[in-house]
C-alpha cells in the first residue's frame, strides 16, 4: 500500500469516529434536552423573583416583603 490509501484508510476511520460522536451528541440532546431546560428555567425563575424582591422589595405578583424587625 502506498502513503495515498493509507491516508484515504485514516480519513474514513476518523470520519466515522466523528459521525458516531456526533449521532451520540445528537441523541444525548434529544434524552436530556428536557432536563437541561427545566434545570435551565428554574434557575432563571428564581433569579428573576430574587431580583424584584431585592430592587423593589416585593414578589413577583406583587406582594410587599415585610422586612424583619432589626431589635
């Protein structure tokens, strides 16, 4: 075998590893896409009430915070 087809053989054996990655990549995404987006939703909910709750001392519906009393 010359250096051409042995080259050619290493392209094919890498191109294959890379759409087995990819095929694991996509399946993983479509397994845990639905986790990750709830992780993801969570987190952001709670910043958006610690946020109102820390500028305008109230919920997000609104409520006012009674802030302890500092005796």
């Amino acid at each position: 075998m010359n250096f051409k087809t042995v080259s050619s053989i290493g392209q094919l054996i890498f191109a294959g590893i890379g759409a087995i990655a990819a095929v694991a990549s996509t399946i993983d995404s479509i397994k845990n896409g639905d986790k990750r987006a709830a992780i993801t939703g969570t987190y952001a909910g709670k910043s958006a009430v610690d946020e109102t709750a820390k500028r305008y001392n109230r919920t997000l519906g609104g409520y006012i915070i009674e802030e302890p009393d500092q005796n």
